[in-house]
C-alpha cells in the first residue's frame, strides 16, 4: 500500500465525522430557521361574533286600583218666588229639601219679598250668603236640621237679631246655628230701607 493511501485512509475517519457534523450542523440551522420563520408569522387575526341578546322589556307594573268615584253633591239655591196671597193668609213654615249633602234656603211666604226683578235679586243675595257661612262653619258640619228664623238687618247690612219661628228638635243644633248666623259677615249690599222687616227665612241642611 502506498504511502499516500495510509494517509488517506488514516484520515477517512476524521473526514467522517466532519461530514457528520457538517450535516448535523445543516440539519440543526435548518430546523432553527424554520422555527424562527413559523414564529415570526403573525397569526391571522380571529374574527370573534358577539351576539347582543336583547333583555325582556321590563314588566309594567301593576297599575294601582281606582280610586272609588264619590260623586260630589252640587250645593243649589232654589228660590221659589211667592205668588201674592191676602195678608191674612198663615204663611207656610216649609222648605224645600236640599240635595243629599248640601244645603237649601228658601225667602218663605210672608217674607216681605215680591215678585219684582229687585226683591228677587236681594232674595238671591240673602239665599247665597246664608248656605255660604253655614257652610263653611265647621260646627254644622255632618248635621242635619230644618228651620224657619225671622231674620233683622241692620242699616249697614249686618244681622242685629234672631228669632227661632220653627226649630230642628235638637236645642244644641239650633243653638249653634243661631250663633252662626248672629256671628255672619254682613252682607256685600245693604238692603233697600223699605224693604219691610222681619225676613222670613227657612233653612234645610241633609247629609
């Protein structure tokens, strides 16, 4: 064997593992690269679908029940105008009754009131102004009572007396009530001074 083969052939294993780790250096490069480049790629964006699922409409809630309708009673002023009668004639001692909860006056026969246009414009005037203070005074509220009075009135319109003609049956009632009236405003015109005098007036109150 020639000198130049036994070196070749010393060398053989050496030139081996340098090919082997030549390419086991290839491979590892190789494979590093392919990672790098794998993780470098951004992955694609993910679409993400979001349903809004719409909440139930909030539930009504429970109406509150009516009120009980109380009809109210309208307070109404009946005046019956007297036809003209003899002076001897008893004047009746009657009075209209008032709606339930409310309150009549009536200028009775008698009262010196006629039928003309003026007497009955002061008859409206004194009807009205009664059933407005009784009304309003909280002693005779929830009391049920029919009178008859003579009523005086002063120059300047003022109630100066009382006279009790036909009574409630009830001394307590009729004593409030003839402190109301001794105690009423006087009234907004003063009465004509030929008006003649004693005023006869009934009053009826019912719940």
């Amino acid at each position: 064997m020639t000198a130049n083969a036994h070196k070749l052939r010393r060398k053989l294993p050496a030139l081996a593992g340098g090919g082997f780790l030549l390419l086991f250096t290839v491979v590892v490069v190789w494979l590093v690269k392919d990672f790098i480049d794998s993780a470098g790629k951004p992955e694609p964006p993910r679409v993400q679908q979001i349903s809004l699922v719409k909440p139930p409409p909030p539930k009504e809630p429970p109406k509150p029940p009516e009120p009980e309708k109380v009809e109210k009673v309208k307070d109404e002023v009946k005046l019956d105008q007297p036809e003209p009668e003899p002076q001897d004639a008893p004047p009746p001692g009657g009075v209209p009754d008032g709606p339930p909860g409310g309150m009549a006056t009536d200028l009775a026969r008698g009262s010196g009131f006629g039928a003309g246009s003026r007497e009955a414009w002061y008859g409206k005037l004194i009807s009205r102004h009664f059933e407005d203070v009784l009304r309003r005074d909280k002693r005779l509220h929830g009391k049920t009572y029919t009178v008859t009075l003579l009523i005086w009135f002063d120059a300047g319109g003022e109630i100066k007396q009382v006279q009790l003609v036909s009574g409630s049956g009830k001394e307590e009632t009729d004593a409030t009530l003839r402190q109301a009236i001794l105690g009423m405003p006087a009234l907004r015109e003063v009465l004509p001074p030929d008006l003649p005098q004693p005023i006869r007036i009934s009053i009826a109150s019912r719940e």
